[in-house]
C-alpha cells in the first residue's frame, strides 16, 4: 500500500508520496511513487502513483518510451493538462487490457490510480486523479486536495487546514504532517517521502526533497505535532453532563 495526496492553492502545487509497497514482520519493500517528467521552463508535469505495482510501472516505462523515441503524441507535446490525463488514462488502460485478466487468474488485484499535477503555458496549475479505469476527476477552489492509497488517516488535518488560499510553504507542511499522521496508524505506509512544491507560473520546479528514515526533520515535526495535539485536547472543555437523582429522574425526562 501507499499514500500520495496533491494539493492546488492560488499560489502554485504541493505533490508529495511515500515509498512503501509492502509491509510486514520480516520483509518491508520501497519503490519510488513520485515521478517529475518536467521540461524546464517549458511545462511542469508530476506522476504519483498508487495500487498494483507491475501495473503502474508498465504505464510509467510506456510514457518514458514515449519520450524516448519522440512519439508525436507524449508528455512533452500534448498542448493541455486535460490531455495530458487522458493520455496517461490510455495508457493505463492499455495496460490493464493486457495484463489485467492473467493477474486475475491468480486472484491478483490489478486496480491502482495516479495523481497528475502540472501547469503548461497559457493554463493554470491544475491536479487531476486518473482511476484505474483511465477516467480522472480535477480539483476546484472548493476542492483543493486529491489522494490516492490509503487515505483516510491523512484526510482530517487537509479538510481542517486547507483552502484555495493557503500559502504555499503552508501546504506542503500539511502534506507532511498528513503523511506522518498515516505512518503513525498505517504500517504499510513509510519513507522515504517525496514531496515536490511547485510556484505557478515559473515552469521548474525549485522545491523537491526526499525525507528518508530517520530524517531529524520528520523526526521534529513528529514530535511537535504530537505534542500540540495533546495539549489541544487537554484544553478542551470537559463534557457537561447532565446529573440525575436517581433512575425516576431520567424516566421524567
């Protein structure tokens, strides 16, 4: 499993992903999920990827191909983002048509999906979720984040901090913390994290890192955050409760 999220403010894009695929006692696996095709100064696309691993890859290899021997119609050529999420959704489609049943023959889960985040000229930032069907859903002003994986733990800290004005070094803090808030409570998902931020209208990114295990900086806002968590809660009121005499009391009301 594994856990992606992009956000899109006024202000430019946050991706970021973790590079967990497989968890347990004795063996633990990583695999790159975050993936710049960028052409500086020209256009800023980023890959987040999620689900079956040999699924994701192919498409990944197939769009790299495509680059590689200059096809007429790849990243670096398709003239909008929204063409840019269909093709990358024919690709996964592609894919799924030629593995999907073998997998399925062994009971093997083919699904996966993939966040798309970039700006070409002329457009602005835009961030799209691609399912594994190869259709995709955009963000709005209203709805300013996507995820992808396992999402639920992350989800509560985006939905309570987040809004089409957040600043920039704002949200890819958020992002940060929602991918820890997922480490602490799902095993199947850890670093090293990938996070990428990105400044509309400048077409390079300038902001990218990899957090790897034991990074003193995941280690601090770990700590902190759980710190100012608890202390939140210890200053929340006590419940009010209502007090009643006896069992008569309770029947009356």
């Amino acid at each position: 499993m594994t856990y992606c999220l992009g956000i899109v403010t006024r202000f430019g894009l946050v991706m970021a992903a973790d590079s967990r695929t497989n968890a347990g006692v004795d063996y633990i696996s990583t695999y790159q999920k975050l993936f710049d095709f960028s052409a500086s100064g020209n256009r800023v696309v980023v890959l987040c990827t999620s689900g079956n691993l040999s699924i994701t890859q192919a498409v990944i290899t197939a769009l790299e191909k495509d680059l590689k021997f200059k096809e007429d119609h790849n990243l670096h050529t398709i003239d909008s983002m929204e063409g840019i999420a269909r093709y990358v959704g024919n690709k996964l489609r592609e894919v799924q048509d030629r593995d999907r049943s073998w997998l399925e023959r062994d009971s093997i889960d083919a699904r996966c999906s993939f966040l798309l985040g970039g700006q070409l000229h002329g457009e602005e930032a835009k961030l799209y979720l691609i399912y594994t069907q190869g259709n995709y859903i955009h963000t709005t002003k209203e709805t300013t984040f996507l995820q992808i994986g396992e999402t639920k733990y992350g989800k509560p800290i985006l939905d309570r901090t987040l809004n089409f004005d957040t600043p920039l070094e704002a949200a890819a803090k958020c992002a940060l913390l929602s991918i820890d808030s997922t480490m602490k409570s799902n095993i199947s998902v850890g670093p090293p994290i990938d996070l990428v931020m990105y400044e509309k209208d400048s077409f390079s990114i300038r902001h990218q890192l990899r957090l790897r295990l034991g990074d003193p900086y995941l280690a601090k806002i770990r700590k902190l955050w759980e710190t100012y968590v608890k202390k939140a809660f210890d200053d929340m009121p006590d419940i009010e409760w209502e007090y009643y005499e006896s069992e008569e009391d309770i029947l009356i009301d």
